[in-house]
C-alpha cells in the first residue's frame, strides 16, 4: 500500500481540496516544491502558480493559486491561498483579459498606475492560462 498524507487546499472564499495524495507539488517562494508522505515540517510562502496533487499514479488534481501560505507536517500539508481555482473551473477569456489590462496598464507612462500591483495582475494571469494550458495537455 502506498503512503498518503492529507492534504487540505483553503481559499479566502471556500474549501477547495481535502483528502490523501501520494504527493504534492507546489510552487514555493524560492521554487517547486514536492511534498510526500512525512516529509520535514516546513512553512513556506507561496507565489502565484500550480499545485498539483498527486492521488494515484492515475489521477493528479491540479490547482491555481494565487499566493498565500504552505504548512507541511509529517502527515498533513495545508495551502491556505488568497485565491484557488482548480484547472478545470478557470475562465479562460477572464484571464486573457486580466493579461491584456495589465499589459496596458504596464505600458502606461503617465504615473498613475501601481506599477507593483500591475506586475503582480499580469504575473496571476499568465499564470492561470499556463496552468490551463498544462491541464488540457495533460488530457484534462
């Protein structure tokens, strides 16, 4: 039998994931991570990008995170994101858009832009399309 460990995906608005995986993948402040069973407690930030949970050599459920927080215990990994969207249920169009706007607003020079919080919009939505992207080619 293979080892599992719990796993629990929250947003600000609702339970995303709650069950065992075989392994986690998670896209860490300083780069992926892979979390299996008992690995060394850990808390990391996360930034925008894909979590891939990993139930079976058949099935591995990926997500997308906006940002937020990784807790890993021996038997219990925890994503407490700002905003989570399995694969399957992103908006496509919504975040072509997103990128579209934050480009124009990057090429704005009047000043009046964040430049910050611009950068941050354009980074969240070419990485929802890039994790819809590996979900369809994944046969998702």
């Amino acid at each position: 039998m293979t080892m599992t460990v719990h796993v629990d995906i929250v947003s600000a608005e609702k339970e995303i994931f709650s069950g065992l995986a075989e392994m986690v993948f998670a896209p860490a402040e300083l780069g992926e991570v892979g979390i299996s069973p008992r690995h060394a407690p850990l808390i990391s930030r996360l930034k925008p990008g894909e979590v891939r949970v990993k139930v079976s050599d058949k099935e591995i459920y990926p997500f997308y995170v906006s940002g937020g927080m990784l807790e890993i215990q021996p038997h219990l990994i925890t994503i407490l994101a700002d905003t989570a969207i399995r694969a399957k249920d992103i908006d496509e169009a919504a975040a072509i858009e997103a990128k579209a706007r934050a480009e124009e607003a990057l090429t704005d020079k009047s000043g009046k832009i964040d430049f910050a919080a611009a950068q941050a919009q354009l980074q969240e939505a070419i990485m929802q399309l890039r994790t819809l992207d590996r979900f369809r080619k994944r046969g998702g």
